[in-house]
C-alpha cells in the first residue's frame, strides 16, 4: 500500500483550518493499492463476478462479463499492432462498449484518449494528430465525422459499433423498427472494423506490465490554463487515489446504485461514473445522454442512490412539467454531487426543498483526475452553499498571489487556488512549458481565482483564464474566433462568456465587419457559418456587431472590457 504524509503531520495547521471542520468516519488520509484499474476490475470481478456493474436499457453487464470482453478487447488492439504505451481514442457516449474499450485499451498496456464523439471532425483531428492515436473506437452514427477526421493522422484502424449492440433484444429491435435508435452508414473500408467482429476472439491477449504510479493511463484533453486544448497525463495511481477519494467522502459501497449521466469522456463522468464501480463495487445506471424523461424513468425503475451532475441537469429536472409525479421517486437519491460549473444557490435550495436529498457543490479539473473540494456529506448543516468545500482526504490547497505564485495568502484574501495530492497530474502530454508553469513543485496551479474563508471552505470568485464554461464543457475564446475569421465578412472577432440561467454561461461572439460588407451581414448568417465548423455548445448565442473591438497598444483585443461592457 502506497503511503502519503497526514495532513495533520503536513506542516502548520493553522494553514489548514478546513481539519476543524472535518466530516465524521472520513479519514483525512487513506491508503491507495499500488495496482491498475484493471487489476481492480478483475478483483472485483473475482469476488463477486455475477454482480452488475451496468444497468443499460435494462440490460445488464456483471463485472465478470466486462472482464471477458475487456480481455477480447485487449486482444484484439494486440493484433492491431496497438502495444505498450500507445494510445487508442474512444469516441462514444456512455455504453457497455465504452467500457469494454476502456478497460481493454488499460489492459494491453495502452493509453485512452477520450474524445467528445459530437465533436466536429476538425475538433477530432486536432486531437486524433496530438494523441499520436493508432486506433479510434466509436458508434455508427459518428463515424462519418470520425473518417474523415483520421485524415492525416496515424490512426490505422477504426473500431466501429452500434449504440443496440449491448442493449436488450427486444428493446434493440423495437428501436430500429420504430427508429428511435440513431444509426449511421458505415461505408466498406480498410480502415474500418466493426466491434463485435474484433470481440470473436478468445481473450488470450500478451500480458504487460505496467506501473500503475508512473505509466499513463488516459490523456485526457483540456484547455488547462492557458486555453490551449492539450492532454493532461494522468496515471493510474491518479486516477484510482480520486475513486477512492470520492468513495470515503461520498460513504459510497457496493449497495449503491449510481446515475451514470455525466459523460464518460469528461473527467468527472469517468471517474464517478465508471471508475467508481471498479472501487466501490456498486451499480452504474448508463444513459447516454440526458433527457428529463430518462433521468426520470431511470429514478423510478432503478432508485439510485447517487446523482452527480451539473447545476443544468437539476435546473431541467426542477422545471419539468413531470417534476410533480416523479417527485416521489427522487427521495431514493441520497446525495447530489454538483461539479464541472458552479453551482448557483437558488438551484441547490431548490433541489433540496423539492427531493428532500442533500445537493452539494464540489470542484476539480482535468489536471487533477478531477476532484479536489467538495462539501461535507456527514451534516446538512455543514454545507456551504456558494463554496466548493474543503479539500478531500490527502489534498491539500492554498492561495496564492496571482503575481508570482510564491506568497501563500490568509483568509478572505482573493488570489489562485493551488493545489496537492495523489490525484494530481505530473504534467501535461508534450508540453514541457506549459507543465513547467502550471505543476511546480508537485503543486497544481489551477489558474482559478479563489478565498478561503475562516474555516477553511474555498470560494471561487472568477477565472484567471478566458474559458467559457458552458455547462461544464469548455469553450476556449480563441477557437471561436478563428473560425468566425474565415468568413469572408469579418475583420476582427472576440468571444466571451455571458450568463445564461440554464447553461450559466454560453458565447457571446463580438464582430467588426470589413467595410464593404458592414449592412450586409446578419448576425444569423454569422451563427449559421459557424455551424458544422464548431459542436453545437460552442456556436455563440448571440452575434453583437461593433464598429471597433477595444485593444491594447499593440492591437490585442482586451475581451475583459468587453465582459465589462
């Protein structure tokens, strides 16, 4: 078992008030297996291989049966020429076959590039060419973006399914006969292979050894700080210390039974989602994707027990007309763990009062595998609302001067959260700069803007970098605006954030149009251009034409005086 130092042996305490606040049963530090993720599936697997893992359309997958195709999995990338330390990206939403693809890719010893697979084939070549990836997995209904965007990358192979491979018969049947199961063409092509071909093997695949501290286990792509999107490195030590992190705060076990909503190639769906049931032995509920009408059907057929989600699920959920008839079914769940956005107070009042389940706010990032604060469980009267919480087991944080990074601040004064533990990153995939300056001496420099109060609870107050957060999916400015510079129109372009009360912010795109065509453009015509170069989240709201953008001396455009304005 690995070792890391107490908190309350860490240094001054003082520094560290939240240990004041601690919740019950929950140790401020724990003990992480010097194992993989796979490892952990097979021992689960192992002690209790008929138990269900995964609840998809009402279908079930026991640990046993991910382990049996996670080994066909491995074998089959093996005679793909997929080896040691190689990368294979997973395009697809939340389904057993992601699954199978995760933990295969682990088990030949690769590294998973999870993709958002509505990402725009330009946005999948940016990253297919980053990662380096030799094989990319996803649906038929994707892969008409996902063949062109392997164009120019060394991706050889891609691994094709349906989203009714691994769903019930009849419930997959049902769907095609009424269409309500998407589908797409997959076109005859060398590069193409279909899932449950490459499974029709018998799963003796070449063991590799792997060192779970040091050896990559998922490159997971973020803007970080800097708002350029680049993969942060995070082992499997990262990863399985923030399972177990989340396990003891949450006093989650094999009884639970989890809503897997949030999406597994974000962060934080895979690790409370997917990796949690390797840890906890409890039960996934798979959607893949969210829909009032499922969230609710799934509450009612399934009682789960937890619900992490972000604040626009819940605002959904609570303006539902079905809200009222379902309201009962929702008291199953005991906790709600919002991330990924903050979460506005009005909403988790609202929740709680509507459910009577306890909401609480947390937060983490990419770089962290992803979570580093979050609200005490233990006491409804022990939640902050406004505030991320405090540090989880083995975390530690600070503020520091925006400055330099160097002078640690008191309470109340505002500057960048930093942060430490297990969970965190040793940088990121090819950026020895940009690693350089975001992880210093084993701190991560988060870039966000915070204070801690007099009981050490964190508050974030605004961001360092421009990042718009739409939701809990990032929207980088930059990427924005040099898609609205290919318009013929345009002569200069700024994107910003704006509040929205659904989503808490969407893109707002400023424009300055060339003379010639000032009067001929609309703003509709602007958004429409930017369709299909961009994924829907990330096409502005609102298009507002300007005579002149604000700039600095040098001509660079200050997108604060526009927040500002």
């Amino acid at each position: 078992m690995a070792q890391e130092p107490s908190l309350n042996e860490a240094g001054d305490a003082r520094r560290r008030p939240w240990l004041g606040h601690w919740p019950k049963d929950v140790p401020t530090h724990l003990e992480y297996p010097e194992k993989t993720l796979v490892q952990l599936l097979d021992d689960m697997a192992s002690r209790m291989p008929g138990a269900v893992q995964m609840v998809f359309y009402g279908g079930n997958t026991t640990f046993g049966q991910t382990v049996e195709k996670s080994r066909r999995m491995a074998k089959a990338l093996q005679e793909l020429g997929v080896r040691k330390g190689d990368r294979v990206a997973i395009a697809m939403p939340n389904c057993p076959q992601f699954a199978f693809a995760y933990f295969g890719t682990m088990r030949a010893g690769a590294v998973v590039v999870p993709v958002n697979p509505l990402y725009t084939d330009r946005e999948m070549n940016m990253i297919l060419k980053d990662s380096g990836a030799q094989v990319a997995v996803t649906l038929d209904m994707f892969y008409p973006a996902m063949g062109r965007a392997v164009e120019g990358t060394e991706v050889k192979r891609v691994i094709v399914s349906k989203i009714s491979d691994y769903m019930p018969a009849v419930i997959s049947l049902l769907g095609r006969l009424l269409k309500k199961v998407p589908s797409g063409e997959v076109p005859s092509s060398e590069k193409a292979i279909w899932l449950k071909d490459a499974l029709k093997n018998d799963g003796a695949f070449t063991p590799v050894e792997v060192d779970p501290v040091n050896d990559p286990a998922v490159f997971m792509y973020t803007g970080g700080t800097t708002g350029i999107p680049k993969a942060a490195v995070l082992t499997h030590r990262n990863l399985i210390a923030n399972s177990i992190m989340i396990k003891r705060w949450a006093m989650m076990g094999e009884n639970d039974v989890v809503l897997n909503v949030l999406p597994w190639f974000h962060v934080y769906g895979m690790s409370v989602g997917l990796n949690s049931t390797v840890v906890t032995g409890g039960k996934a509920i798979v959607l893949p994707k969210f829909s009032t009408e499922d969230v609710f059907q799934a509450v009612r057929k399934h009682r789960p027990t937890y619900f992490p989600g972000v604040f626009s699920m819940y605002i959904a959920l609570l303006n539902s007309p079905e809200m009222a008839k379902y309201k009962g079914d929702l008291k199953s769940i005991k906790y709600c763990i919002s991330g990924a956005a903050p979460l506005p107070v009005e909403v988790a009042k609202k929740w709680s009062e509507a459910t009577g389940g306890m909401i609480v706010e947390g937060y983490g990032l990419s770089e962290a595998s992803p979570v580093t604060h979050v609200n005490p469980l233990d006491d409804p009267s022990h939640v902050k609302y406004g505030s991320i919480g405090i540090p989880i087991s083995d975390t530690d944080a600070k503020i520091v001067d925006i400055e330099t990074g160097t002078k640690v601040l008191g309470v109340g004064e505002t500057g960048e959260l930093a942060v430490k533990g297990p969970q965190v990153s040793k940088g990121y995939w090819n950026r020895p700069d940009e690693s350089k300056a975001t992880f210093r001496d084993g701190w991560l420099y988060t870039g966000d803007i915070a204070s801690m109060d007099e009981d050490g609870y964190f508050f974030i107050v605004d961001r360092k970098k421009d990042m718009i957060n739409v939701a809990g999916l990032k929207v980088w400015p930059r990427e924005l605006e040099e898609v609205a510079y290919q318009h013929q129109a345009v002569k200069m372009a700024a994107a910003i954030g704006v509040k929205d009360d659904f989503y808490g912010e969407v893109p707002k795109l400023y424009v300055v149009l060339k003379d010639e065509y000032k009067g001929k453009v609309t703003a509709e015509e602007i958004k429409e251009f930017m369709k299909g170069k961009v994924t829907k989240y990330k096409v502005p709201k609102e298009v507002e034409f300007r005579d002149e953008m604000p700039t600095t001396l040098v001509g660079k455009i200050v997108r604060r005086k526009l927040r500002e304005q």
